[in-house]
C-alpha cells in the first residue's frame, strides 16, 4: 500500500469498543486484569497487555504502530521529546570508557549531550568531518559504541554518504544511528542505506503546526540489544515514554504529513530559488538547488524533495536583527517544519551561551538566517522577506 493510506489505516492492536474510528486517547494510569497469571505475564512480556503507562498505553502503541507500518522498522517507541529518543539511543549504545563517532555540526542540545553531558560518565565524544571517509575510518577504534549523525545538518546543511559510512561501521561491528528529523520517512529508507537506528524530533513534520512535543526510535533491529535497552530498561527507568495526549495529536499529523511535507518542501525550493535574486541576501543555502554541492547526494539518498529547511546569509550580525525585527508575516520563533514560517538567528539563540571560538569551529556564522518553511502561499512569504530586507 502507498505510504499515505497506511498512515491513515494501521489498525489498533485491540479493536476498540465502541468502534472509535480515530485513536481513543487513554488518559488512565493503571490496567486491571482478569487473574493474577494474566497479570504476572503482563509484567513479565509474556503476552502483551499494557500494565501501567510510563511503560505501555494503548494510544501511544497506535501511533508507534502506525511509524513501524510507514517505515517497516522492527520495532518504535515514542518518547517525550525528540532529545529524550536521542540520549535514550546513545545512553543505549554507550559505557563508560566508550566512544561516539560524530560529526562537529550537530543539533546544539545534541552537541552538548555528547560533548558535555554524556562525557560527565565517562563516554568519549569524537567530533569529525563526516563528509570525508578517510577520516570516519580512522576513528572508529575498539571502543567506538555508534556512528551518530543527523542526515542534513542544521544550520550547516551538510550532507553525508550514509551508505558509505554504515559500510565502514558495520565491518567493524559498529551501528549507524541517524538523526531523521530534517526529512520525514515517508521520503525515503534509511534502512536501505544501511542505517540502524533512525532517531526523529516528531515534533516537527509529525506533529503537525507544532502542536506538541515528540520523538521517536525507529531501530531496523540489526543491532538486537539496542531495542532492549531500550525498551526494557531506560524507557522505564528514565521515565520518557510519550504522553497519550502527545500521541493523538502526532497520529493526527501522522494522517497529513505526506501532503503537508510534498507542499512545505515545494514552498521551500520556490523561496530558496527566488531569494538568489533578492538584494540584500549574500547566499541561500537549500540542498534542494542543483548547483548546491550536496544535492546529488541527497537526491540519491531522500528522493525528489529536500526538506523545508534553508538559511540565508545577509551582511551582518545587524542586518540579520534588523531584517528579523521588519518581519511581518513570517514568525520570529524556533520550530522546525510548523505550519506557519519561521525565522531564527541561530548564532544569538540556539548556540547563543557557546563561546565565540566554539561558533567558528561548528560553522554557526553571525551572519545566517535559518528559515523552516510553512504551508502559506510561497509569493506572500517572498513579500514579507523582501519588505523586511528594504
Ligand atoms: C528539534 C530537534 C531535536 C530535538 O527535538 P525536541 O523534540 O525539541 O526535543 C533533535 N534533532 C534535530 C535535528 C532537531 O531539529
């Protein structure tokens, strides 16, 4: 079936009762069971029933069912946040003493769970060029738990061979976990690229209009212990599994995505071409124009589109305030993939208490824009951004 109808037509696990036709939303913290042997191999994963629900609820279990059906993974948990799926992951993978291969350009809260948080117990960060193969190779030692790394990074927009790189790692016995969040699943297969474990902030395309935080763990199942971790014992003992709440509204986005991302990339290649042309704008960085020198990469790895995401450079630090106080359609808010557009000076919010040195050597330059393309008309977007650089 195409990916769109099965978004909208993974059944629950139990029929519903009253023959809900969308996802009830169970606000319950307890299930009551019919004898204590039904109980026992409830606790025990000997059947599955959901037992109490920072461990399963039944709404949550729709939606994680219906991302394994659009992606065919081996098996989804649905977290809170996309950084609780992520230091979930590599708090799965990682030991003291141990070792992540990752890129210097990655998410700031990512970078500083890896680079601080994760180093606190002992777990080493390797911040490489993940572009260049010849040194993802020579860094992957003994100790090496994953290769971490996002597929378009934000606000650099670089680009890495995945199939190269999960080549190198898997000789070595190491996983591939990837950030997803820049371009949804529905675009294409990470799997087949030779990614293990995909990691998503579903609190961008997913959710929808950003209506509620979410994040995901998409694990191919080629690393078995990875899920265990996962599932059966940092899920429950950390405490961050999703809210039911948070999953009706993401099965809501999970309905329209497809749509909604098809118009989102479009408006975003429309505005990237049309802003090469505008005074006032140094560069347009959008992987999705040809002459951009990731573009066949992405092309061959995420299909057609190439994600709503795309920065601007003006003259200054100044320029860029000025142009974002001028803004008047256009939201000065950080999202990614909202329904509405929106604008941020990563240097001076996202990566604003790094040290300067720090911003150069991560390639956050003073000088960016990064815009998250909406769904309004792509002609009203290019008015506001040209009135607010005049
Ligand atoms: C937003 C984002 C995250 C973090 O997700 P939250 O849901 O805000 O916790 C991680 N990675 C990327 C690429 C993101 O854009």
């Amino acid at each position: 079936m195409n990916k769109q109808t099965i978004a909208i037509n993974t059944p629950f696990v139990r029929p519903d009762v009253y023959g809900s036709l969308s996802v009830p939303i169970y606000t319950n913290v307890s299930f009551e069971f019919e004898d204590a042997q039904e109980m026992a191999d409830a606790f025990c994963n000997r059947i599955k029933a959901p037992d109490y629900a920072r461990i399963a609820n039944p709404t949550v279990t729709n939606f994680e069912q219906r991302v394994k059906a659009l992606t065919g993974a081996e098996h989804v948990t649905a977290f809170n946040s996309g950084m609780a799926a992520i230091s979930t992951a590599l708090l799965a993978v990682s030991a003291q003493g141990k070792n992540i291969l990752t890129s210097r350009h990655l998410f700031g809260n990512t970078l500083a769970l890896i680079s601080g948080t994760l180093l606190r117990f002992g777990v080493k960060p390797r911040l490489k060029d993940l572009t260049n193969l010849e040194e993802v190779e020579a860094s992957i030692d003994e100790q090496t738990c994953c290769v971490y790394l996002e597929i378009v990074t934000n606000p650099q927009m670089e680009v890495a061979d995945l199939k190269a790189i999960a080549e190198i790692a898997h000789k070595k016995g190491v996983p591939v976990i990837a950030d997803s969040t820049a371009i949804p699943f529905t675009e294409m297969s990470l799997k087949d690229l030779g990614v293990d474990v995909e990691v998503v902030s579903s609190t961008k395309y997913i959710s929808g209009g950003g209506t509620s935080l979410g994040g995901l763990i998409i694990d191919y199942g080629s690393f078995p212990k990875i899920n265990k971790y996962v599932k059966y014992d940092l899920l429950i003992n950390l405490g961050v599994y999703m809210t039911p709440q948070s999953a009706y509204m993401q099965t809501l986005g999970l309905e329209t995505l497809e749509v909604r991302y098809q118009r989102q990339a479009a408006n975003a290649l429309w505005l990237a071409e049309h802003l090469r042309n505008v005074q006032g704008i140094t560069r347009v960085n959008y992987v999705g124009l040809p002459d951009n020198p990731y573009y066949e990469l992405a092309q061959r790895q995420f299909g057609k589109t190439a994600g709503a995401m795309l920065t601007i450079d003006l003259e200054s630090k100044e320029a860029c305030f000025r142009f974002l106080n001028n803004l008047k359609l256009i939201h000065r808010a950080t999202n990614l993939f909202d329904s509405r557009t929106l604008a941020i000076h990563p240097a001076s919010t996202i990566f604003g208490l790094f040290p300067l040195r720090q911003l150069e050597q991560i390639d956050v330059r003073q000088t960016t824009i990064r815009l998250s393309v909406g769904l309004e008309a792509p002609e009203d977007l290019l008015a506001d951004i040209e009135q607010a650089l005049g």
